[in-house]
C-alpha cells in the first residue's frame, strides 16, 4: 500500500462529532422556536378575526336599530360564546364616538394574562335612516 491510503482516516474524531451534534441541537432548537412563534401569531391572527367579526356584527345590528332600542344594545352588549371560548373574561363595550351621537365605538378586551391590544371598530349612523329628517 502507498503512505496515502495507511494515513487516511477511516472514522470520525470526537472533537468533529462534538462540533456536529451542537450545529445540530442549536439548528433544532431554532426551528422548535420559530415553529411556536409562527402557531401563537396565527392564533392570534384567528383571534383578531373572530373580534372583528363579532363588532361588525354588533355594530350593524346596533345601527340598524332606533336610537332608544340602541341605547339599550348599548348597554347591555355581551360577547359571544366563541369570543368567551377564546377568553372567558373578554368584555365587550360600546361608546359614542362623539358629542353629536352620530357614530358608536365598539370595544373588544381580551383581558387574559398575555397582553392582547383591545379591539376597536367605529360606525356611523344613518341620520336620514334614523328618523332625524323626518
């Protein structure tokens, strides 16, 4: 035999396993991350879709009623079963956008223990729907 085939190596060393099982623990441990970020960002993105559904549900049926009938909804609005599934503690309000009365906002809070921005939709009412032209 030639001195190139009796001095090649024919197994791997310890320092080149060490080396191959760290690249391979923090590449997994980066994927196992990402993997939990991109599942807790569509769930929230499904939660943001459920809340805007649910006000814009409430706030067409809020506007389609009288203005006596709507300052009862206003006040006795309560979120639906699939936003109490979400979050058993979510509050649902509603309040004049401004002094004329002339647009009601709609507000969704999460309350849960991770910090969730509250859900806003404003509508308009319909002066000439609502009986003020008449």
């Amino acid at each position: 035999m030639d001195a190139y085939h009796q001095n090649r190596r024919s197994a791997f060393t310890s320092t080149e396993l060490v080396v191959a099982c760290s690249l391979l623990v923090a590449a997994t441990s980066a994927i196992a991350t990402l993997a939990v970020k991109t599942t807790r960002l569509w769930q929230d993105s499904r939660h943001q879709q459920i809340a805007i559904d649910e006000l814009s549900g409430e706030l067409d049926r809020l506007t389609a009623l009288d203005s006596n009938e709507r300052l009862a909804a206003m006040k006795n609005l309560t979120p639906s079963k699939t936003l109490q599934d979400i979050s058993p503690t979510v509050t649902l309000s509603a309040s004049w956008e401004d002094d004329a009365k002339s647009a009601i906002q709609l507000q969704l809070n999460w309350n849960t223990a991770q910090p969730k921005a509250p859900v806003q939709l404003v509508g308009w009412i319909n002066p000439i729907a609502d009986g003020a032209s008449k």
